[in-house]
C-alpha cells in the first residue's frame, strides 16, 4: 500500500501492522546429544594427578554482583529500647 493510504487506514483503525520474526537454527559445529559437566573447583587431586589438563573447566563470571547487601536496619532508638528491655527482663 501507499503511505498516504497506509496512513489512512491506520488512523481508521482499519489497519493493523505487525511485525514477523523468524530465526534458521542449525547445528553448529559444537553440538553434541550428551551434556558435559564442566568442572567448577580445582582440587588438590586434580593438580596431583594432572588430570585437570583434560578437564572442561565452567568459566568465570567477573561482572557477576553476587548477593545483595541486607537492607533495613532499627531505628536507634528502638535498638536502645530492646537492650533496655533486655536489662530489666535480666533484673527480674
């Protein structure tokens, strides 16, 4: 269609546009039906034996953020109330 009669039909609410995506897979040259399992820690056996030298190793993460730090802390002043708390359930 023309713009100007695309443009048209759009503003009717007639026309609808969408967009396809397809994608080819194919196997690649890695591909394999059994799973390695890679090896995630060097051990001392390993280094003993050599046997890491054959051994697929998982690689390192570097820009991993790991755990996030705990948030929300006390008021102080409700910290100082519950050790207060503490002192007189310690008397008696």
């Amino acid at each position: 269609l023309p713009e100007r009669d695309r443009a048209e039909l759009k503003r009717r609410k007639l026309l609808l546009e969408v967009t396809l995506k397809s994608y080819w897979i194919r196997k690649g040259s890695a591909f394999s039906t059994a799973v390695a399992r890679q090896e995630t820690e060097l051990t001392p056996e390993m280094i003993t034996t050599g046997s890491w030298r054959q051994r697929p190793f998982k690689p390192y993460n570097f820009s991993a953020l790991g755990l996030p730090p705990v948030c929300g802390h006390l008021h102080p002043l409700l910290k100082v109330r519950s050790q207060l708390r503490q002192i007189f359930l310690e008397m008696g």
